[in-house]
C-alpha cells in the first residue's frame, strides 16, 4: 500500500520545488523552497523527529518555537511502527498531526553505522534491526517505497556514508555506488510523483577532487536539491569546514542546498557562509535533556550549583516559554529532582535558540550584516572563548 500525499496538500502543486533566491550577502542566501506541505524560507534549521516526535516537545510547542519543517528517519520508521501502518493511517502528517513539511533521510547513515551487522552489494544494503536482531534489506528502490509511505514532502536518496579515514581507493569506489543508487532512486520515483521531492546526496569523503566528481555525476539527474553528506562523522572541525567551503559553493545555486546532521551553532553559521541553505542536527535536544542549554550569552550547563537560587531568566534576550516563564533555579531544580517536565522546558528553548539564530541569518543576509551576525555568535561560543560555557 502506498499513501498518497497529494491527499492532504496545503500547497499549489504547481510551484512544488520552486526555489527562490530573495537576497545575498557574500556566499549567504535568503531564499525560499515550495514543498506540498507550505513553502519552507531559508537558511533554516529543522528540529529532528527521529521517530515521528521531536523528542519531548509536542507540534504545538515546535509551532510555537518556530519551527517550518521537521526531520523524520526512514530507518526507525520503517522498523516501528512500520511504512504500511504510515501508509494506512494516511501517512506521517496526519499519523503525527503535524500540519507542514516534513524531510526524511534515506536511513544510510543508520544502516551504515551497523557496521558489524550489514553487508553492502550493488543491490543495496542487508542489515539487522538493533531492535531484536531481524534481517532486513534496503535497495534504493525499496527506500523510495519507504518514503513514499511515510508521505514526506522531501526524500533523500539512498547512499553509502563512508567512515573518517577511509582511504582514497574506498571512498572512490564508494561514490560511484552512491551514483548508481542515485540513479535507481530517481527511476523510482520520478519528479514531483505523489508532490515528494528528492534530493541527491554529495559523497566523497575528504578528498576535494573526489567531492567534485560527487557533484558533477549528481547534477546530470534531475534532483530537486542537493545534500552534503559525510561531514561531522569524526573529523577535525578545521577539516570540515574546509571541506565545506570548498563545496558548497560549487552546488548548483539555483537548487537548495542541504547540510546534513550538523550542528553547533557555529557549524551553522559556517555553513550558511558557504550558501548552505538547510541544516539538521540532534544537538539541541539532546544537550537539553542533558542539561546543556544555549544562550545568547553562551552555552549553560543548568545542573551548576552557581544556578540553585538565581531567580534571573535562562537566557533575558529569548522569547520562548521557558525564558519568558522560569528562572534559572527552578530549571535547575527541575533537572536535578529527574522531572521529566524538565526535557520538555529545555528542549523547547534550544529548539527556539536554533530557529532564532537562522530567523536572524535570514534578517542580517536581507540587511547586508550577516558577516557582523556570525561574528557576534564567534565571540560567544568559539572554543577559544571557553566555548561560552558557564
């Protein structure tokens, strides 16, 4: 069975995948992206919903946060609750009640993190569920079929994400699979089918003329935007902006280009510098439930003893419900009594830190600053600064 997202759409199919560019400052692009779920406005950060949820924050509270688009993972739905149950409940949007775009990952980077547990071929990839052990396989077209079910409005294609280190030989042979499983992917699902759009994914480890090559194979398929993948997997934070500055700007400008699972705040802005377009990281989450809170004076660890009686809020420059309601000290509080309500307080400001910082993006690149924004953000949190860390 397959759920047909055209169902439920909120958006003019005629301009699915129109990708504007409304402004420029240096490499930096304010634009925006039609999807059949709302028109996306970029740079913009999307909060991850590994399983269908943004862990502890509920629609509402991403609404309310900001959020335009969520990330879902082909791996985990597919093993539970499963592609066809999406499928028969009218897929992921209505399954979640979340009413605007939704991306999914090809479930690659999961699928290749088992590495003791998956055999790789031409044909795609055999693995065991880390649930209870089952054997399963995904070819490109079978993680089409996944994401078709799942009704998401961007799918990424299926690729191999070659480990740090791997050596120049590997990661050539490498790409070259990822290629033809591009390929097989966008034969399976041909432009605009069912209002999905598909984006590519740029491989080649760390090795300029190989990330080149990525590119130039990829822009011969008619994709609807461009991924980087391979990034943030191990490698020095030098190593990989180099290597994002160096690619970046070679993707196509007119599609949007996507950053994928990274990352700080600076790794952000590093990337919006480049004309990266799309970013997507668990880090504001999972700090939050480990008490790891971002502000606009720097990175607060809540769990200090320096916050048992400080009445001041999180961060005075936030409009979240979390800054606008609690002080420091009952945040505090809450975190080290173990009260669950605390992963939803903290998770919300994150996620609202993270899509203020690209509303900003998306103001200073208008305005001509963005170059003045980024430095601002470098004097908080660069790790010579101690990482801004209180």
């Amino acid at each position: 069975m397959t759920h047909d997202p055209t169902n439920d759409l909120t958006t003019d199919l005629t301009n699915l995948g129109q990708f504007t560019i409304h402004a420029t400052d240096g490499q930096a692009r304010r634009a925006s992206l039609t999807t059949a779920h709302g028109v996306i406005q970029t740079p913009i950060f999307m909060p991850v919903g590994t399983q269908g949820s943004v862990k502890a924050l509920a629609p509402d509270d991403l609404e309310n946060a900001g959020a335009q688009i969520i990330l879902g993972n082909t791996y985990h739905l597919y093993l539970r609750p499963g592609d066809e149950l999406l499928a028969r409940k009218g897929g992921l949007h209505r399954f979640a009640n979340w009413t605007k775009p939704i991306l999914t990952d090809s479930g690659g980077f999961q699928v290749f993190s088992l590495k003791e547990i998956r055999k790789l071929s031409e044909d795609g990839v055999e693995f065991r569920s880390h649930l209870d052990g089952s054997k399963h396989f995904f070819s490109p077209e079978k993680v089409m079929s996944i994401q078709n079910n799942i009704g998401s409005d961007i799918m990424m294609v299926l690729d191999e994400c070659v480990a740090y280190g791997a050596d120049y030989d590997y990661t050539a042979k490498s790409l070259e699979l990822t290629t033809r499983w591009a390929k097989r992917c966008r034969e399976a699902h041909p432009k605009h089918k069912n209002g999905q759009l598909l984006f590519g994914i740029n491989q080649g480890g760390f090795f300029k003329d190989l990330r080149e090559r990525s590119l130039e194979q990829l822009t011969e398929i008619d994709f609807d935007g461009f991924a980087i993948g391979g990034l943030s997997v191990g490698e020095s934070i030098p190593e990989m902006y180099d290597m994002l500055q160096h690619i970046a700007p070679l993707m196509p400008a007119d599609k949007p280009r996507y950053l994928m699972g990274v990352g700080t705040p600076l790794d952000i802005l590093e990337g919006i510098g480049a004309g990266v377009d799309m970013f997507d990281c668990v880090l504001p989450t999972r700090n939050a439930r480990n008490g790891t809170l971002y502000t606009s004076r720097g990175k607060v660890n809540i769990r200090r003893a320096e916050y048992r009686e400080d009445d001041s809020p999180l961060d005075p420059d936030c409009q979240c419900y979390t800054c606008r309601t609690f002080s420091k000290a009952y945040l505090r509080h809450l975190f080290v009594a173990g009260e669950i309500v605390s992963y939803r307080l903290n998770s919300l400001h994150n996620i609202a830190f993270f899509l203020t910082l690209v509303r900003q993006a998306r103001e200073a690149i208008e305005q001509g600053r963005f170059a003045q924004l980024k430095a601002r953000y470098v004097d908080v949190f660069a790790p010579g600064n101690g990482d801004g860390i209180k």
